[in-house]
C-alpha cells in the first residue's frame, strides 16, 4: 500500500497565482517524521521543510506554507502569490520510527508549473 | 556549510559494464543512505549504513553492492549494467546525534546521473 499519496500529478498556474499541492500519508507509527522536497530541472533535491509527527502547528516560511493535520493524515503544502522559480516537481516524504528513521517513503511528485 | 559530495555527477556506461559511484557524507553524519530515481519517478530507498554497517535495505538490485568505509564514505557499486538502470541516484546522509545536525533528516547530494547505453 501506498504510504505517501499525492494525488496531483501536474498542476500549472500563472504568476502569482496561489496554490496547494496535497499530501496524504499513511502510517500505523505514532511518531514520525513528514517532509517536503523540491527538484528543480537541475535535478537536486532541495530541503523544504521537516515535521514531526507530534507538532501540529502550521507553519509558514516566507511565501511558503504547511499545513499538517493529523485527523486526515494530511501535509499540504502552499505557495502564495507563485513565481516562475517555483516551477519544480515537490515531493512529499514519510519517514517511520518503526523504521528507526532509516528510509524516507517518497510520494509520486506532483509537477508545479508557473508561467509567466 | 559542507554538503555531501557525489562523484561523479555524471557517468555513461555501456550495457553489462560496470560503475562505481561514490558519496561523501557531511561531516560527522554517521549514516549514508542511496536512492535511485528513474525517469519520471520519485526517488526509491536502496539501502542505508550506519557506522559502516549496512542499517537497511530496499528494493537494491543483487547486481548491486555498497559500502561504507572507516572515513564514513561510501560507494555504489553496480555491476552488469542494464539499461533500465539509467538513473539518477542520490545519496544521502544525517546524523543520529544532534551534534551533526538535525536529528535523522536526510541531507541530499546533487545525484548522480547514469546512462547507460
């Protein structure tokens, strides 16, 4: 079974434009850890943000924000007012301490494109 | 601040060669970890060290071996190349002590990519 579910495949905005990309994740694990990762064209996958399974608060980063809800098993991830520099594929990632931490279970990667 | 290194960033190998790709951690991270991610793909766990042991272990190939060695780098040896392996492949690695940054995230290298023809 799928462990990190992101249902959009490719979302395409315009500049400034608003938009969330979902995470759903599935874990019998208490404690864990949520994660998000962007890949640029380049290729490299770049650190966005980490979330332990027993903090609930949102939380924002500059135009970025998360929102993580334990009652739906959610991550959603948001980019307000969306630059063309945002345009990557965003992964969502799950890391178990059943597993001791050892793995991260990616989900599929949801493709942003901003266009000018 | 140091960054985990990857060689080389790119290697073509022809079908049933083999490719050595290595990976230095950051300093004082204890555990390394590979993934592989093919065309279009997420990135998918092949296995992990910890201490230059192996910790873990994921969908690896048995054509594939790893190591990891007493100053903490580790190598990717892939042999009998197929060219469903062409790839990326990432290694990773963290710390299980605070002193080496966050606990147990995983700081990626620049990946390497493999095409094999």
């Amino acid at each position: 079974a799928q462990k990190v579910t992101q249902a959009q495949t490719e979302i395409s905005v315009v500049e400034k434009e608003d938009v969330t990309l979902d995470c759903v994740y599935e874990t019998r694990d208490t404690t864990y850890y949520l994660f998000w990762y962007k890949q640029p064209p380049s290729g490299e996958l770049v650190f966005l943000i980490r979330r332990n399974s027993f903090d609930e608060q949102n939380e924002i980063s500059g135009r970025y924000s998360w929102n993580f809800q334990k009652s739906t098993s959610s991550f959603n991830f948001t980019i307000t007012a969306s630059q063309v520099v945002d345009s990557a594929v965003y992964f969502c990632a799950l890391s178990e301490a059943g597993s001791g931490y050892s793995t991260l279970t990616f989900g599929k990667g949801t493709m942003l494109l901003v266009s000018p | 601040a140091a960054g985990v290194i990857q060689s080389p960033r790119h290697l073509i190998k022809e079908k049933r060669e083999t490719a050595t790709l290595k990976c230095y951690p950051i300093p004082r991270h204890d555990t390394v970890y590979w993934y592989q991610q093919g065309p279009g793909q997420d990135p998918q766990f092949l296995i992990s060290f910890y201490e230059k042991m192996q910790s873990d272990k994921g969908s690896i190939p048995d054509r594939f071996s790893a190591q990891q060695f007493s100053d903490y780098h580790s190598e990717l040896n892939m042999s009998s190349l197929e060219l469903g392996d062409s790839a990326l492949y990432f290694c990773a690695s963290s710390s299980r002590f605070k002193s080496g940054g966050a606990l147990y995230e995983q700081y990626f290298g620049p990946g390497t990519r493999l095409t094999v023809t």
